[in-house]
C-alpha cells in the first residue's frame, strides 16, 4: 500500500475470503522459451505442447452482492480455460473469489495471493507499486452523459445505447426520505444546494478507493463546497452496492453515491427486495454529478509466480476474445463490461491525480 495514502483505509476491511486462497502452482513449460504475445504463444507452443498452470485465481471486488458475483462468473472458468488452451496454457483450476473489500483485492495482488483482479480504476492505481493493468473495461454508453443533475432527472430513466465507451460518470442520488425529496426538490428547481443541504442529510459512501463512490463523490464535494466526505458528519460505509441501495428504499441513508447506471442494475430489486411501490426512477432523483471516470481494469499481480509477460499476453487476448462472444458478455455484464481493450498505466494517470488532490485535502484538513 502506498505510503500517505493510509487516511483513505481507515477501518479497511480484512483480505477475508481471499486470504484463504491459496497459491497456485508454478507453470511448468515444455518449451524451451516463452514466446513474446499470445498470437507467438499459440503458434510457437503448437508443436512443442502447451505450459501447464495448476490454478488460476481471479479476484472480484464487491461492488455487487458476493453470491450474485460468483453465481454469475461461474461460466468464466470454463471460457477462460478454452481460450488459453488455444492460446499455448492449459489451465488445471480456476479459482473465482469475491474480496470483503476492495482493498482486500488490492492487498491480495499485492501478496501474490491473487493473480488476476477486476478492480476499478481507483484500486489499481492505490495499488498499482504491486499490480500492472493489462485490460481497461467497455461498457455500453447512457442517454444521458450530462453534467448537469437536473439534466438526467428531466430524461430519466437512463437507456443504454449502442456506443461503447472506456468511461463513466458518479452520481449523487437522492432517495425517498424526507430530506432526500427536499434535496432533490431544490436541484429540479434549478436552485444550488448549499453545504448545509447536503451535510444535514445522511449518506452512504463505499471504500475509500472507490472511485464512484468515494474518490470522485469527494471531488465533487471539494469543487463545489470546499469540503470532502471526510467532512461529512452523516456518512456511513455501504459494503455493497445492493445494500446501499437497501439503506437509500428504507430511508436509513439519504443520499447515496454510485456509478452512473446503477439505478438500472437495482431496479428490479427496487421494487422486489427492497418492497418499495414506486420503480427507482420515480422515488430518486440526481443531485450531483462528478467528471468522467476511465472504466475498470483486468489487473494481474506483479509478484504472482505464474505471471510473466508470456501469460499476460495470452490472458489479455483471452479475456478480449471472450468479451467478443454473446455468452461472454453475459457473464461480464454482472459489472456492467461489454468488453475489453488493452490499457496502458497513464491511461489513469487523472485517478492518480484524483487521488493525490484528496490526499493533499486531507492533509491541508
């Protein structure tokens, strides 16, 4: 974990489930040499026979319920397992596990004791000294791409279209409770909210290495009122998405903040789970909206034994193949991915910057 950083993994939860995985086994080449990209992998290793890797362990952050995430992704092993055969690895094990936090994937890149992670942008470069992202996420892009809060209450609801970006707003929402409908109210209005509106009324943040419901909400709070979410005096911690949407149907939590087509992920639950009569839509309403955020990233860990430039290369073009097909995409689309596209580490060098603003925040605090 970067140093100055420590403020923001306050009462971080602990590696959990990940610190129980174990290591898997180093590849065993029948090959003298590993060849340079997956395209050589597939052609070279033909004739010479695949490397055997014992297991593959894929880590998921938390943004969706655990068991959601694992039911969904269980076809991943399998495509996973096809593509790199072809591509010169046959793989004994996959191993798909959900962290008890986001950092708890980071930390599990950082001890090896994960290979892959699918972690936002704000993780991987929180722990980017431990992990190299190979692959930034698309995703289908929204009707509304403004950043004006009332703007996407007047065109609501959001409709995927059909363009593929690499980025995605944060927003503010405001539920069904009193103060909520007041807050929501005055942006509808066209009036401002001032510091008192939004620190009177209570909020649900996710870990501090979130970017949409962390990094990017105290940005916005910051630009808009010279405060942070540390400022805050009514925040608490969601450990998910879903039972953030939970605190905001029951009324426990006023606001709270997520990525921009959440309230489409949750809007079956809405009225299901969370037993409210009115749909999402029509009980929320957006009271801020932060600056665009580059997408998740397929991250592998630098100290992994099986990690070398070889396999990464093969398991880029694996992950790209399967996000190609309509059965990968339907497995991918638990954290709303269409598909992926190779990614460079200044690609997030605005999350970096992002990151640094709130560190010097604090510290100014």
């Amino acid at each position: 974990m970067k140093k100055g950083l420590t403020f923001l993994l306050a009462g971080a939860m602990s590696i959990g489930l990940l610190a129980g995985c174990g290591q898997g086994g180093q590849p065993q080449s029948t090959a003298e040499s590993a060849p340079e990209s997956a395209g050589a992998a597939s052609a070279s290793q033909a004739q010479a026979g695949n490397k055997a890797i014992d297991t593959l362990r894929i880590a998921f952050v938390p943004s969706r319920e655990p068991d959601e995430i694992i039911t969904a992704t269980e076809p991943l092993k399998q495509m996973l397992t096809d593509e790199l055969a072809k591509l010169g690895y046959d793989v004994g094990k996959v191993d798909i596990t959900v962290g008890t936090s986001y950092e708890a994937v980071g930390e599990a890149l950082s001890a090896g004791t994960a290979d892959v992670g699918l972690i936002p942008g704000g993780t991987y470069v929180l722990y980017d000294d431990g992990c190299d992202v190979l692959l930034t996420a698309t995703r289908d892009g929204l009707s509304i791409d403004s950043d004006s809060a009332k703007d996407w209450n007047d065109n609501a609801p959001t409709q995927p279209t059909t363009d593929q970006v690499t980025s995605y707003r944060a927003l503010m929402i405001a539920g069904p409770s009193e103060k909520g409908k007041a807050l929501a109210a005055k942006v509808n209005a066209g009036e401002q909210l001032t510091w008192e509106d939004v620190s009177g009324a209570n909020w649900s943040v996710m870990n501090s290495s979130s970017p949409a419901g962390y990094i990017y909400p105290s940005l916005w709070l910051q630009e808009n009122f010279s405060k942070n979410i540390t400022d805050l005096p009514h925040a608490v911690q969601s450990d998910s998405y879903g039972s953030a949407f939970a605190r905001l149907a029951s009324g426990q939590v006023d606001v709270l903040c997520t990525y921009a087509d959440g309230r489409r992920d949750y809007e079956d639950e809405w009225t299901g789970e969370y037993a409210m009569t009115n749909s999402i839509w029509d009980d929320t309403a957006v009271i801020g909206v932060t600056p665009a955020i580059y997408n998740d990233t397929i991250s592998v860990s630098k100290t992994s034994p099986i990690m070398d430039d070889s396999f990464k290369a093969a398991l880029s073009e694996a992950f790209i193949n399967i996000g190609n097909t309509e059965q990968g995409k339907q497995v991918i689309a638990i954290y709303s991915h269409n598909g992926y596209m190779p990614a460079e580490s200044s690609d997030y060098d605005s999350e970096r910057a992002a990151q640094e603003m709130i560190r010097s925040l604090n510290s100014a605090g």
